[in-house]
C-alpha cells in the first residue's frame, strides 16, 4: 500500500481558512518530465511559511506532469498542496474520477478552474474538452462531497471530503461579469478565492469594499516576483488582463538589480494586499526559492499550523 502522510495532518489550509487567520499560499509548477525532485525541493523551501502549495494544472495550456499525481508527491513529502483542477483536459467523467482519486491520496484543497484555452499552449493543434467550467465543477465537488455523482447517483464507496476553492480576477474589464461569476461560484460552494496577479491595488480595494463586501470566504491577492523590466513588458502582452503600470516597469528598468528590485516591489504589495483582503498567493514562476525572500522583507513571519 502506497506510504502516505496521514490526511489529518494536512488540513492546515482549510483550518486557517476557517478561522481567520491572514492566508499565504504559494504557486509551484510540476515538472516537464518524470522526475519531481526539483517541484519537491522548490516546495519544501516553503515548510512553514505557507498554509498550502498550489500545483497547477497545465497553466497556460503548457505540458507539465499531472498536478493530482504532483500533489501526491508533496503529500508523500509532508507539504500540504491546493491541486488545481481545470476542466479544459477533462470530461466530467475525467474530472470524477480524479477528484475521487485525489481524496483517495490525501488530497482535499481543490482550486477549481476552466482552464486557459488550448492555443494559447505550445500544444495548440490539441482538442480542448471543456464538458464543464469552474461554476460547474464547483458544483459538481459539492455533489461528490454529498456523497453522489453528478447525475446524483451513489457513491457506494463512500462520500469525498474536498474543500473548492476559486479563482478570481478583480482586474476584471466588465464589473458586472465580475460580479455575477463572483456570487456564482460562491453559491456554488467556494469557500475560498485566489485572484489573478495584482497589479492595480485601487481596483482590489473597490472590488472588496463593493462586490466582496459581507463576503465570509477569504480572498487572497495573487502577488507575482516580476524579474526584470523586459518580464514585466512580456507579461502585459502575453497574460490577457493584466497591465503591469509603467511607473514599475521604469522602476524594474533603472535599478542596479532587477531582480532584488522585483523582490521589494513584491514585498511592498504584500504589506499593501494585508490591509486589503484575507490572504497572499505567492508567484514566482522558477524562482520559488525567493518567495520565502520577499515574505521576510514584507514582514511575514511562520504561519500558524
């Protein structure tokens, strides 16, 4: 039988998420290949300084291992993951089954996700699936949690035990779509939400004070180590949504170093976002090891476990 931590160790998250404590979760990519060690070495940089690793799932339709079975892997080593599960790859069919398998292993943070569009890849000839969408796979981890599937039958072997989560992007262009997908996947059982990178902390202000206002599930701002000026302008053309101000990128451009530069503007966003809202999603996309860094500038210390 495969040796695995007990699942009771691993509800950190979810016990912090329901008690109010201020959240920090942090972003790790699986590997392109079979070998975990450098995801397993990224994420134990982080044993207690996060609630919860994230393990995405094909983020921007990209090849990388399955996040289930990377999420495994980090439960293998004691670190608790939130598993990302986007609908893109998936029928729901797919998406029942691995969910029951993730539970099975020790696994019950779900982020739940439509999942980014299959030419935006480098696998774009692919045929994307998209049987649901996040509103509905939320609604279908709530039936599992019930105890039936999604077309309400049994499940003989028991009922899961998976605590949904969201995404959210207060950045977004229609305040209203905003609104409306914001209220849809908390009827549907969020109980918490991660939002895209912040780049606009106004708009996360208005978003918490207006749309989130009386909102009992936390929210936690996406906070992302930009490197360099060039990775900030590769950003705004490449990640629909997001405009990274000029007033940073100049900042990212006349420093000495970049990157250390990077890592104060993200600390200072952290300090920012504490004020704001109920949590931080860490990003630092090949460079996790300074996420840790950037919380110790920002003045975040061990999280409470």
């Amino acid at each position: 039988m495969l040796d695995t931590i007990s699942p009771t160790a691993l509800t950190s998250f979810r016990t912090a998420a329901t008690t109010g404590q201020f959240l920090i979760t942090a972003e790790v990519t699986p590997p392109k290949g079979g070998n975990p060690e450098h995801m397993i070495t990224m994420a134990a940089t982080l044993k207690g300084r996060v609630h919860a690793v994230n393990i995405t799932d094909g983020s921007r339709a990209v090849l990388r291992m399955c996040p289930v079975v990377a999420s495994a892997i980090l439960v293998q080593n004691g670190i608790e993951p939130i598993c990302q599960i986007a609908c893109r790859d998936r029928n729901r069919i797919g998406l029942q089954a691995d969910l029951m398998g993730a539970h099975a292993l020790g696994i019950h943070n779900i982020l739940a996700l439509t999942g980014d569009p299959v030419k935006a890849g480098d696998h774009p000839d692919a045929k994307g699936v998209f049987d649901l969408e996040a509103v509905r796979l939320l609604q279908l981890i709530d039936k599992l949690n019930q105890g039936v599937d999604y077309n309400e039958k049994p499940l003989t072997d028991g009922a899961l035990d998976l605590f949904p989560g969201a995404a959210v992007d207060p950045q977004c262009a229609s305040w209203s779509g905003l609104q409306s997908r914001f209220e849809r996947k908390l009827k549907a059982g969020a109980q918490f939400f991660q939002s895209q990178l912040i780049t606009d902390f106004e708009r996360l202000e208005k978003f918490m004070d207006t749309i989130a206002a009386g909102c009992r599930k936390p929210i936690l701002a996406g906070i992302f180590l930009l490197k360099s000026a060039k990775n900030a302008q590769f950003i705004n053309r490449c990640v629909p949504g997001v405009n990274i101000p000029e007033h940073i990128i100049d900042r990212l451009a006349q420093a000495k170093d970049p990157l250390e530069e990077g890592m104060k503007i993200a600390a200072e966003q952290v300090q920012i976002a504490r004020q704001l809202c109920q949590g931080v999603h860490m990003m630092a996309v090949k460079r996790e090891d300074l996420i840790v860094p950037i919380l110790d500038m920002a003045g975040v210390g061990v999280v409470n476990k």
